[in-house]
C-alpha cells in the first residue's frame, strides 16, 4: 500500500467515524478497541431497545404477535375443546358460547381449530423462515465477500433456483413422506419434511440479494478503511457487512413466513401437505374457499391471522432495522 | 321451485324443439366444463370417464342406454332379440343390422368391416385394451354382410348387450386405426387424439389436459342436428369452479360432475342461471378394504397384490366392525343431499338385483366394539386395538374432494371411536382416476389399507361389474394395474357364480344371483363398504334445452338432441 | 464488462449440463422409477421406445448421454427441418411425453402462449406499480402512504393466490359479471373485439398475480430506498444544491436497485415456468399446470425438458442481474 492509499484509507476511517460518531445519544465516539468494546454491548443492545421503544408502529406489532404467540400456545389450555373433534349436531353453528368462533360444516370448534392450525402454520412460517435466511444470509455473505467463493457459490444458487420448488417438494414428500412418518408419526413427520424442505428450497433469493449488496458494499470506503486497519474477515463480515445489508434480510425473512404459510397450504391442495384431518391456517382458508359466500367468517378468520401474523413480523422488522441503524438512532 | 323451473324447461323445449331443430348448426356454439381435463380421445385405452364422455360425442356405439336403462339403437336399425331374430335361438350369437347410409365424418360409409375391425383393435392381446370387459366370451365378430355384423360367444349369453353397446365400446373407424393394432395403439398420437366418429360431432382441435374444440359433424344421419354448430370442452381447475361457471356466472353450459355439498350448491343455484340435476343410475360411494398388504417395506411391484394378504384386514371381523361404525344417513346428508341415498349394496339398481340388504343403514358402534372385543383385538393404553402385536392402524386415502375429505374426518372420527386408528390421505383427483398406471397414487394401485371412491357399472346388466370382482382381475403387475377387483377379494365360491351368471337365463333367477353376489362382497365379506347410492350431479345452464342426464349411459349421450332454449 | 460476460456465457455451458445432471438423478432417484412403474401400463413395444428415447435399461450415463443427445441434437434439428423442409432428422426419436405419447416440445409449444401473456403481463404490471410505490414509501417513510402502501402489500403477500383469485371471481365474475372466470385458451387475437376478449380474460389472473409480484418487489424496493437515504452522499448531493428530484430518482434510485434488480431477474425465469395455482384457479392451462401434471403422471422426459428448459432462463438471468449490477454500480468489478 503506497503512502497515498494509506492516507486515502486514514481519510475515509475518519470521515467514517466523524459520521457515525454524533449518531448515538450518548455521544461517545466508537470504542478505538472493537474487541473490549464486545464486552459493553450492554449500551449498544439498551440503545437498541430504547430505539426500538420509539417506534410505535413495532410495539405495537410486537405486543400483537406476542398476543398471537400466546393465543396458539397458551390458548388450547384454556380451550381444550379437540381441533378435530367432530359434533355433528353443532355444524355451521354462528358465534356462540359454546363455539365463541362458530363451528364448520362438520361441527369442529372453529376457535380450537385456529389455535391448532396456528401452532403448525407459525411453527411451519418461523421455522423455515429461519433455516432459509440463515442459509441464504450465509451463503451470500461469503460469496459476495470471498471473491474465490462467489462463482460455485452462486452456480450452486443457480443448480437450487433451477430445481424449481415444488417439483423438488414433491419429490422429497414421495421420496420421504412414508419414511419420516413411519419415524416421526405423520404430523410430525410431514413437519419436518415441509420445513426442511420448504427452508431448503427458499434460500436462494436472500442469498442472491444479499450477495448483489455486498458486491455494492464491499466498494465502500468505510470497508476499505475498515480492511486497512487489518480487521479479520470474520470481524469484518460480522461488524460491518452484515449490519448494512441487515434490511433486505429483514424484509426476505417477512416476506419468508408467509411464503412458508401459504406453500404449505397450496402443498395440501396438491393433496401433498399435512393429512387432512389436521388444521393448518392455510388448509383452514383453502377447505373454507368454497363456502365463501355462506359463511364468509370461515374464510376471514385464517385469513386475517395469516395476514397479521405477516403484518406484525413486518413491523417488528421495521423497527428492528431502524432501531439497528446507527444513523436514525437517536433521532 | 326447482321442479317448476324443471316443468318450464321441459315445456319451453317442447314448444321450442321443433324451431330450433330446423337446421343444423343454428344454435350456434354450446360449452361444456369439465374439471377433469380428458387426455386422450381414444376410450379403448383408458378407462376414465372424463376421456369417455369426451368420445362419445365423436365416436357412437351400435346402441345406447336411455336415461330409464332400457336399450335404443344408435348405429343399429333395431334392438336385437328373439323375436325379431336377432338373437340366436341357443342364445350363442347375437346378430346386428346397421343403419344404412351412415357416414363417418370423412364422408366413407360405416360397414360392418369397421365393426369387426373394432373388435379385434380391442380383442388384441398386445394392446392392452381397458375395455376388453365387453368383449369377454367373444369367439367370433363377422360381417355377414357389408350392414350386418354377426358376433358369436363361447357360450351361450343371455344378455349379449356389451359388445358395441353403451358409450364404452363404441366403433372405431378401420381406415383411421388399422395401423394402430396391438402394440402400436398408444403410439398412433394422431389417431387417439382425433377420431374419425359417426357422432353428431368432430374433433376440431384436441390439446391434451386443456381443451376440446369440436364442430358439427356435417356427414351426421340427421340432417336436422345437432343444433349447435360449435362445441368446446374446456377443462381444469375444481369442480367448485366448474359448478360457479354454470350457475354463477353463466359462462359455460354445462358442467359434468358438480360434486360439491348440498348447501354450497344451493347457494349456487339460488342465482337462477341454471340448476343441478341428478340422475340415478348405479353409482355407489364406498370404501374398498385392501386385502392385500400395501406395505412400503415390500418390494415395488409386490406392494398391494395377491402374493402378500393383508396382516389383519383379512380378519373378517375387523372389515365389519368397520362397516358397522359408519353412519351412511347422516354422510348422505352432509355430503350429497337429494343426490343421494344412504346403501348397504353394490348394485343399487335395477330393481330386480338390487338385494334388500339394509342392516348397515343403523349405524351400530357398540356392536362394532363387542365384535373386535370378541374376535381378540384388545385396546391398548392409546385406544387403539391391538392383537399379536398388529395395531388397526390405516391408511385411508381419497381423492381431493371437500365432500370426500368430509367424509374423511367423519368416518375417522367413528373408527376412533371403536378403537381403530386411521391416517388420512389425499390425492389429487386427476391422479387418483388417472388411466396412468404409472403413478403410485392411482386407484388400482392401492398403496393404502382402505380407500374410498365412485364407482358404477354401464347398462341395465350388472353382470360384467360384478365380473370384475373375481380373483384373476385383481390389478397388478401382470395386467398393467388395469383390473377393476381393487379389493383383490378373492373367493373360488364367488367366481363360480359368475360363470353360473354367465349361464343363467332366466332374468329373475340372474336377479337373485346378483343379489348373492352383491351381498357376499358386502354384508357378508365386508370386502367393500358401501356408503352412498349417488346421483350423477351435473349443472345445466337454464338456456341449454333437450339435456337428458343419463346415468345409465354416458350422462351427455343424447348431445345430437341438445339446443339453444331462446328467451 | 464484455470480457466477463464472454467468460461467464462459457462457463455457463458446464454449469448448465452439471445442472440437467443433477435434475436427471433427482427424477432418476425418486420413487417414480419409469422403469419400476411407467411401462407397467404400456405394451412391451412402447417400452421398448420409451427405453430407447430414455436409454432406460442401460448404465445412467449412457440414458443421461442419449437425453443430451436428443434435446441438443435432435430436437434442434427437427425445428431445422421443420424450418427448411430438410430431412435430417428422420428416423430419429423425439423426445416423447409419457402421459399423451406425443412429442414433449409440441405440447410445451402448444402451452408457451398463455403462459407468457399471462404470467409475463402479470409481472410487468407487478414490476412497473411496485417501482414507484417502493420509491414514494421510502421517501415518505411512515407518511399515511407508506402505511397504507405497507398494509395492502403484506396483506397481497400474504394472501395466497387461490383466495383472492377465488375472491376476483365472485366479486367481479359473478356478481358484476365484468370478466369471464374462465381463461379461453384458443382465443386468438385477430381484430379489436377479439383483442378486447383477451383483456378481458387476462385482468383477473394478471390482477391476482401483479398484486403478488408487486407486494414482494415494492418491500425490497423500500427498504433499500431507505438504506440509501440515509447514506452520507445524499447528503452531500443535497448539500450541493442539486434538486431534491435529481437526488432521488438519479442518485438514490440508482444505488437502491441492486436488490430490486436480484429480486426482478429471479422472478422472471418464473414467468415461463408458470404460476400453479393461479392457472388452476383461472384454468389457464399453461406451463404450471402440464409441468404438476407431468409429474404427477412420472412423465419423466416432460419434467426432465421442462425444468431444463427453466435452468437455461435461470442461468441467463442471473448473467443479466450480474451484469446490471457492474452498470448501476460502477465500483462493482468482475474481472
């Protein structure tokens, strides 16, 4: 490095920290030692929340997706009424005590029947979600930043994007449906079968994005600046690649969970899905398409849950990424 | 209501009928929708009846049945029989007089050539005919003349109407098909897509899985029909959908097999754009109880036949106590409305087979549970019975339906109750009734315990229905998956009565034989569970006249006759 | 650029038959065997073609040999044939579907249209509403445009198409009768009113689907507004006193496509691939739903050419979204 660059790099960590110095409320320029810094993430964590506090609209949707966390956890305690308890005698029954949901054209508690089918349509939305950013943050962080990586990483995206999804899914619901639910029982087996293999097909457009990102970022002069210094790659990755393309993550993880929601309804409509006798809040909306326009409650109830449980990640998302971006904190 | 819009219909058609049979091809184009796509044009060589309802307005047969179940010639001057000498006196040969001057749609004359020639296209061992059914115990099919054809049986037959008869086994054009005998019949892509027919209709335009195009066959006897020049049948999506397009939005004219629940559909109708129609004929939802183990641990092509018996759906009393567990009344009502009725039988209809065996109707749990107690099958710590170490524990599978789906649960539900515990699955429908031997997931295959589905037999003669249950058509490798006993019941008793069906002439003595037959696979063997006696369910558009659903026949069999009602 | 562009176009040729390779031992390895199940229905004749056009019965590499031997051989020249009356390829065996036994690239040829039309104007629409919505939701971060812009889009997000397609129908199908709720796939367009037909009968499912599309590009579209907005050369670009138009819709924008452009360029290899439940719902019988049904039949040859057919778009686009991303960031090197 000539004497020229060295400076250019001095200039731009300077010009980096000048401008991410007043940022923070506490004023404090950043720690000089990154390493001992680790050790008072505290301020950094409490900035965070204070910040993510502030934004009302995430709150809100927090409190909201807790409630909604709750009302498939907690609430089949409360209501033990069986999902898939059919009484005849009660069918297509509107809101009432008995049923506070009403009841579907075999009798079954619809209140009981969106708890369970929440249970599985969050469990199924989170945890895929969660295998495929992971793996697709991963997978484009390393090939955007290790420029050896980036062709078989992205050839490998490209062999996944051409597999396209649902071929795959029923080829692995074929291949292991029968295996996995001999092992696991069949709900559980088809469990793991749809978020492993939902999870392991969605990958590639957070891998993608964020790889086109770090391709940008990489450019950066703070970056530069940064790599001048002789931060390791990992620190480098960690500290200061990932927190700048942490939106498009955010907003691939949203969109991940109803993605995860509806597969795996639109599965059960291919007749590939969870076994019909099992509520999910895709399968709640498909089965009660039909009846639409007799009992319109049936279709709108999943429905709002799906849309406000993707609501809620949306805004708790939004506020996260605010609340994480140094330059609005404080604001 | 719905008789008076009946009552009006038929009225206004008969008011109308003469005007708008005056010229063919006046009434412009019709629609149909079908839900299931047919793939292929050519019933010999599938057994779907998407494809055969497809057909049968191209191809004919020498008669067909009437919505009542009694015979009228088509291709044929008259019904053979006795007295007018049709039928051989010893009862061995049947004898048929064409109709003179019937055309195919290329303009050659129909010969009895091309009806011996369809004979031997479906009789060859090689091709794999799924109709071969109606040519069983055909020694011989001549042409005695060139309109009169001659067809010998093995033995004598006193009913000889399968052959030709019906939508089923109509005739194929010899010039079209002769270089597709045999092996070579799935190859002939443009000869299976497009037939020659003497129909009232010729394919235009075939897209496999899509759409039909057809157009008024301009060589048709009647010179007067059809009344519509254009005829399209499109096909996809569900029958919910289907059901919407005639009685919603008035898109389509018709669509085949609404099968929807009785409430959903009167929602529909309600709209007054058209109605629902049933007609009964012979079609019974029931469960079929494998006998045979579809076990995943056997090899591929060993699963689900005759060589491996079921671990414990061989047990009599286990098939029964199942039986007895179900509540056919109240699946009727749920699932079918006035377009069905709750049965114990197999032949439901005609009149003279349908045995009276009505015990199933009152649903019996207690009985269910003292009758596995007795036969050892204890409940274990779950609920679930157990014996020598086998749980019940099934695999019910079905085709994606919401009414079957319904069924599902409910009939889960009423096992649990007896102590069986039941996995559910479905398969898409266009799968599950797939002619494509070559899916795991067809019904013949049968890689499940128990499975439910439709099924019916063509004409007023049970008899080859009721000759599909025999040991030797249990599908399986050997016959390509084609054999209709999906059970694989077999019982040596059983296939002495159909060759003693097979000899018998008097027709109350075949009736009581039919009977015995009907109730040894079901009240007695339990092999087949029946649910449901169902109406063919279709929806008519109000402005589409001369509709007669046959179920009988194929339920379009009289298109030549149908016609635009004019406000 | 070009240089890089050369490199990648020849690597994509390796990359491409390692991919049909792996799809080959997926189909191969599924339970689905054609071998095991398919011919089982068919007479030994058949079989025997089916064999020969599959090269079953022999080693895998010999039967994954003959398919690239028929897709790239073969078939290009029956289409040269075709085109110029030649006879080259007499004799020899097409690639041929197993569920209708006629030749796979005249049934994919006969679905191409309405998959196109449908799906590809459904995208268009989706890209061009999503862009500027994207941008004001942005600029005017949790402006009552942005909020509502955020709520109808996860509410389009997460509503799966076979409701609201279902939803179109009743509402516009059936109660106002504005549009058939059944796509006619042998309309063709030769004056205004059949021209008109076909709008009619694309504005539900191209709707159902832009709706979809839109809710997905817009949220990317937003959040990397936002990341750029905030940078330190708006800033500066501000702070130098051009326009507030200019920085946004020149400096802005441009920094902010990357990921709309990744999003886009992977999206639309999907448009000839079909969308499943939206054509099942419209019964728009396109490529979605023969490629549901070729696999549901073990139509091997049909899924094999079909998902390849997918893996060549995917591999193209990719390229493009590469080389896009040199030009709207000058900073990004490839060489």
């Amino acid at each position: 490095m000539t004497d020229r660059e060295r400076q250019q790099a001095l200039d731009s960590a300077e010009l980096v920290a000048e401008t991410a110095g007043p940022a923070p409320v506490t004023g404090e320029l950043p720690p000089d030692d990154p390493v001992a810094a680790g050790g008072e993430t505290r301020s950094q964590w409490r900035d965070v929340w204070r910040q993510f506090r502030s934004h009302k609209g995430a709150m809100v949707a927090l409190v909201l997706f807790l409630g909604i966390l709750l009302f498939v956890s907690v609430g089949p305690l409360i209501w033990t009424l069986d999902a898939t308890y059919v009484d005849i005698r009660a069918r297509n029954s509107g809101f009432s005590a008995a049923h506070p949901l009403g009841t579907d054209q075999l009798g079954r508690d619809m209140l009981a029947r969106l708890m369970a089918g929440g249970r599985v349509s969050i469990a199924v939305g989170l945890t895929a979600m969660v295998i495929a950013v992971t793996l697709g943050s991963f997978v484009g962080l390393v090939a955007g930043y290790f420029r050896r990586m980036d062709a078989p990483l992205m050839r490998l995206t490209e062999l996944f994007l051409a597999l396209p999804l649902l071929p795959l899914l029923l080829l692995m619901v074929t291949l292991f449906r029968e295996s996995l639910s001999q092992s696991f029982g069949p709900a559980m087996g088809i469990f793991i079968l749809i978020v492993g293999a939902i999870g392991a097909t969605s990958w590639m457009q957070a891998a993608r994005i964020v790889r086109g990102d770090v391709l940008g970022l990489k450019e950066r002069e703070f970056i530069l600046a940064a790599k001048s210094i002789g931060t390791p790659p990992a620190r480098m990755i960690l500290r200061h690649v990932l927190p700048n393309v942490l939106s498009p993550i955010m907003v691939a993880a949203t969109l991940g969970i109803a993605t995860a929601i509806i597969t795996e309804s639109a599965l059960s409509f291919l007749g590939l899905g969870f076994p019909p006798d099992f509520p999910t809040w895709g399968r709640l909306l498909f089965d009660a398409v039909d009846q639409m326009v007799l009992y319109p409650s049936r279709v709108i109830l999943p429905g709002l849950f799906i849309s406000l449980t993707v609501l809620c990640v949306n805004y708790v998302g939004d506020g996260l990424r605010d609340a994480m971006d140094p330059r609005i904190r404080g604001r | 209501m719905k008789l008076r819009t009946l009552l009006m219909g038929a009225a206004a058609s008969l008011v109308l009928a003469p005007a708008a049979m005056a010229e063919r091809g006046a009434d412009g184009a019709v629609s149909i929708i079908m839900w299931q796509a047919p793939s292929t044009m050519n019933m010999y060589l599938s057994s779907g009846t998407k494809d055969i309802i497809a057909a049968s307005m191209v191809l004919e047969p020498l008669a067909s049945f009437t919505p009542e179940g009694t015979l009228t010639p088509r291709l044929a001057t008259e019904i053979p029989s006795l007295e007018n000498g049709g039928i051989a006196e010893d009862l061995t040969s049947v004898t048929w007089k064409l109709k003179e001057g019937i055309k195919w749609s290329d303009g050659t004359d129909l010969t009895a050539d091309d009806v011996v020639f369809t004979a031997n296209y479906c009789m060859d061992p090689k091709g794999g005919c799924a109709q071969l059914a109606k040519f069983e115990g055909i020694s011989a099919v001549e042409a005695v003349d060139p309109l009169t054809v001659k067809i010998t049986f093995t033995e004598p037959r006193p009913d000889p109407f399968s052959a030709f008869v019906g939508g089923q086994a109509p005739i194929l054009q010899k010039a079209q098909f002769e270089s597709c005998l045999g092996e070579a019949a799935p190859t002939c892509t443009e000869q299976n897509f497009n037939p020659i027919g003497t129909g009232p209709f010729k394919v235009v335009e075939f897209r496999t899985n899509d759409v039909i195009t057809f157009e008024a066959n301009q060589e048709y006897r009647d010179p007067a029909k059809p009344a519509f020049a254009t005829l399209t049948m499109k096909g996809g999506g569900d029958a919910a959908a289907a059901a919407r397009a005639v009685l919603e939005t008035g898109e389509f004219d018709y669509a085949w097999n609404t099968q929807l629940a009785p409430e959903v559909l009167a929602g529909m109708e309600a709209n007054g754009k058209g109605r629902v129609e049933a007609a009964f004929g012979s079609l019974v939802e029931r469960i079929h109880v494998n006998l045979t183990d579809p076990s995943p641990s056997l090899p591929e092509g060993e699963r689900s036949t005759t060589k491996h018996p079921h671990p414990f759906l061989t047990d009599l009393a286990v098939r029964k106590a199942l039986s007895m567990a179900i509540d056919r009344n109240l699946l009727t009502e749920i699932g079918y409305g006035p377009a069905g009725q709750p049965t114990c039988n197999l032949v439901p209809a005609p009149a003279a087979w349908a045995s009276d065996n009505t015990e199933c109707l009152t649903q019996d749990i207690e009985g269910a549970k003292a009758l596995l107690e007795e036969a050892g099958w204890v409940a274990g710590p779950d609920g679930v019975r157990t014996k020598d170490g086998m749980r019940l524990s099934l695999l019910y599978q079905t085709s994606v339906n919401a009414v079957r789906q319904d069924f599902q649960a409910l009939i889960k539900q009423w096992w649990s109750e007896i102590g069986v515990e039941t996995e559910l699955k479905t398969i898409d429908a266009s799968v599950f009734f797939g002619s494509d031997a070559g899916s795991p997931d067809t019904l013949q295959k049968f890689y499940a315990d128990v499975e439910m589905y439709a099924n019916n037999f063509e004409g007023n003669n049970p008899e080859p229905y009721l000759a599909k249950q025999t040991c030797d058509k249990a599908p399986g490798p050997e016959n390509q998956w084609q054999g209709e006993n999906t059970s694989r019941y077999c019982d040596p008793e059983y296939d002495k009565l159909v060759v003693e069906l097979g000899k018998t002439v008097d027709l109350a003595a075949r009736g009581e034989l039919g009977k015995r037959m009907n109730d040894m696979q079901t009240k007695d063997s339990h092999s087949v569970i029946p649910l449901v006696y169902r109406g063919t369910a279709s929806a008519v558009s109000n402005t589409l006249g001369g509709v007669m659903l046959n179920a009988w026949d194929t339920e379009i069999w009289n298109v030549a006759d149908w016609h635009r009602i004019k406000e | 650029m070009l240089n890089f562009t050369i490199r990648r176009l020849l690597l994509a040729i390796p990359t491409l038959i390692f991919i049909s390779l792996v799809i080959f031992l997926l189909l191969e390895a599924s339970p689905g065997d054609p071998l095991g199940d398919v011919p089982l229905t068919v007479p030994p004749e058949v079989k025997e073609r089916m064999r020969e056009a599959l090269g079953l019965g022999q080693a895998w590499y010999v039967r994954y040999g003959l398919w690239l031997k028929q897709f790239f051989w073969v078939e290009p020249l029956y289409w040269f044939d075709s085109l110029f009356g030649t006879g080259f390829s007499d004799g020899m065996q097409r690639i041929i579907s197993f569920q209708s036994r006629s030749p796979v690239f005249d049934v994919i040829a006969q679905r191409v249209p309405q998959t196109l039309t449908v799906i590809g104007m459904s995208y268009l629409v989706g890209v061009l509403i999503a862009i500027p919505i994207g941008i004001i939701s942005a600029y005017r971060q949790y402006s009552w445009f942005d909020q509502i812009g955020t709520f109808v889009s996860m509410i389009g997000f997460s509503m799966p198409t076979f409701f609201t397609g279902v939803v179109l129908i009743i509402i516009f199908g059936v109660k106002l009768q504005w549009f058939p709720s059944v796509y006619d796939t042998t309309l063709v367009v030769r004056d205004w009113d059949s021209f008109l037909a076909q709008v009619r009968q694309m504005v539900m499912p191209v709707t159902v689907l832009a709706l979809y599309n839109a809710a997905q590009i817009s949220r990317f579209m937003r959040a990397s507004m936002l990341d750029n907005l905030g940078q330190d050369y708006v800033r500066t670009a501000r702070a130098k006193g051009l326009s507030e138009r200019t920085v946004v819709l020149k400096h802005v924008l441009r920094n902010s496509l990357i990921p709309v452009v990744t999003v886009i360029a992977l999206g639309l290899p999907a448009v000839f691939g079909g969308a499943l439940i939206t054509e099942q719902v419209f019964k728009v019988n396109g490529i979605g739903q023969l490629l549901i049904t070729a696999i549901y039949a073990n139509d091997i040859p049909m899924v094999l050419t079909v998902t390849f057919l997918f893996a060549i778009l995917i591999v193209m686009f990719t390229l493009i979204a590469d080389i896009l991303y040199g030009v709207l960031d000058p900073r990004i090197r490839y060489d």
